[in-house]
C-alpha cells in the first residue's frame, strides 16, 4: 500500500496554515471560561504572556521545575522562584495543597488560564499544571519582571 498526497484547495500555503491555527486557538475569554474555583490570583492576558515569555527562556536552560510531584518536592527543600499553576486543571484535589505551601515558604505564585499552554511554553507537547521557574542571569531581566507583577497580585483570603 502506498500513501496518496492530499492535495490542498488553496492558492497559497500560508493561507490554509493561518486558517488552521485560526481555529484551534482559544481566546482569553473563552479560557477564562473554563478556570476552576480555586485559580485566584488569576494572571492578566498580559502577565500571562509575560509568564509563558520566561517558562520558554528558562526551559532553554533548563531552570524550571514541571509537575506537582517534582516543584512540591523543591519546594520543600527550599528552593526559590516564581510557581505558575495552571488555572483549568480539574479535579483541583491534584494540587490544592501547593498554594499554602507557596504562602507559607513565601514563594509568589500565579495562575494562567490554561493547562495546554503552559505546557507548550515549557517545550512540552503535554499539558502541565504546575511550572516553577527558578532564577538564572541568562533572563535575569524578564524574571525579575515576573516577580515584581506576580508579587503585586492580590492575594486569596
């Protein structure tokens, strides 16, 4: 058996490639739609991307912590950095521990609205629910940034 080529009803390539993307990416709004009760503080569009910017610079050093297992275990080591929870993660019985533990090490911590980005800006073809970035002088600048926003987010009571 050989594989037969499709063959593509449009003019030109980037065309069907941007209609494509066009439909499989969600809105802010609408993963905003989906978060889980306990995603509070939730990050702005643009701290998010922010957020995503420094995951993708850290995973290139290799400075980040994936999972909930992995970052609760270096956090109660006492390893330092920012924590970003994923917002859309259900059940929320996974991770509604780490929060506290975050308060109580005094570690800033946010959420993003979705799963499946986080893990992508990670590098990762799998969704993540839990990212700890952990400081480094190559993006030193853009962490520092995270910090600062993340720290101004209003806590939960």
């Amino acid at each position: 058996m050989t594989k037969v080529k499709k063959e593509k009803n449009c003019a030109e390539e980037k065309n069907c490639v941007e209609e494509e993307t066009a439909g499989t990416e969600k809105s802010y709004e609408e993963l905003i739609a989906n978060i889980n009760p306990i995603a509070t503080p939730l990050a702005s569009r643009k701290l998010s991307k922010k957020l995503y910017k420094c995951i993708k610079k850290a995973s290139k050093v290799k400075s980040i912590r994936r999972g909930v297992k992995e970052v609760q275990k270096f956090i109660n080591k006492g390893e330092k950095g920012i924590v970003v929870f994923a917002g859309d993660t259900l059940p929320i019985d996974v991770y509604c521990h780490l929060p506290i533990l975050c308060e109580d090490k005094n570690l800033p911590y946010a959420f993003v609205p979705s799963k499946v980005d986080l893990g992508s800006s990670a590098g990762s073809k799998r969704p993540t629910c839990v990212i700890m970035i952990k400081p480094h002088d190559d993006y030193k600048q853009a962490y520092d940034e995270c910090v600062e926003d993340v720290s101004s987010l209003p806590k939960p009571i």
